[in-house]
C-alpha cells in the first residue's frame, strides 16, 4: 500500500488531490488504503482549498468539519506565518 501511495503522490504532486484521487481509483486493488496516505500527504501540501467547490457541497458534514479545522491554533487565522517568519 505505502509505495503504490507514494507513487501517487510522486506522479500527481502538481495535479492536486483531485487528479492523484481519480487515478488511484482506477487502478483499483487497495485503492481505500492508498487514498488515506495519497490525501492526508497532499492535502497537507496544497490545503484544503484544493478540493473543488462541488465536492464540498456534496458532503454532509463538510460545515462541521470546516469548523474544526478553525479552531486548530495553526490553521485559525494568520499567526502561523509569523511563526514561521520569526523562525
């Protein structure tokens, strides 16, 4: 599962979590297993604003989850940056 992951990720680092997730479905196998690294690893990388807006609106507890992800210290507004800066 891991290095079929990676290759993913690899392959598709540009595409964003849209293109790596279409072509992992259709290789098939363990594609379930793969798409927990292949998302967790680019959705970290490019962020959640990646996922198209037509995803979003068809998911059920996507309000709920985009709250929480707000109440995360390095993710609720624009100190991370300046943490970064300092550094």
């Amino acid at each position: 599962t891991l290095p079929g992951s990676i290759y993913f990720i690899v392959k598709y680092e540009n595409d964003g979590i849209i293109g790596a997730s279409k072509a992992n479905a259709m290789v098939g196998g363990d594609n379930a297993s793969r798409s927990i690294a292949i998302g967790m690893v680019l959705g970290a990388y490019h962020g959640v604003h990646d996922i198209p807006d037509k995803f979003r609106t068809g998911l059920n507890h996507w309000n709920h989850s985009e709250k929480l992800l707000e109440t995360l210290p390095l993710l609720k507004d624009d100190t991370a940056n300046d943490y970064h800066r300092e550094l």
